[in-house]
C-alpha cells in the first residue's frame, strides 16, 4: 500500500508542472476569447452607431434639397 501512494504521489509531483502549464494556458484562452468578445460588441455597436449617424445626415439632406427644391420653386415667398 506505501508504494502505491508513493506512485501515485510521485505521479503527481511529475505531472504538476504540465498540470499548472494546462491550466495557465486555459485561463490565458478565456481571458482572450472574453477580450475578442468585448472587441467584437464595440465593433458592432460602432457600426450601428455609424449606420443611425449615415441615416440621420441623408435625412438632413433630403430635408434641405427638399427646402431648396421649394425656394426654387416659389422664389415670391
């Protein structure tokens, strides 16, 4: 029975290391997957953002060719 817990505690302490390298790395992974995640909703918020600011200046501008359409029209008023 003390040889078998010998190995196994041997076993242990010779895997430790690949153990803790497994570990860092998947912490690592999710620390970067959760970065690229946070990047990917700014970016796709920007890109709303910018879609609603596009709207609003076409908008404005077919506001003013429409008043300027108008002043063409009825240059009296």
């Amino acid at each position: 029975m003390d040889f078998l817990l010998a190995f196994v505690l041997t076993g242990l302490v010779a895997s430790s290391g690949w153990i803790v390298w497994g570990l860092g790395r998947s912490w690592a992974r999710a620390r970067y997957r959760r970065h690229e995640l946070q990047l990917a909703r700014a970016r796709s918020t920007a890109e709303v953002r910018q879609a609603e600011l596009t709207a609003e200046v076409r908008e404005m501008e077919l506001a003013n060719e429409t008043y300027q359409d108008f002043v063409r029209r009825h240059p009296e008023r």
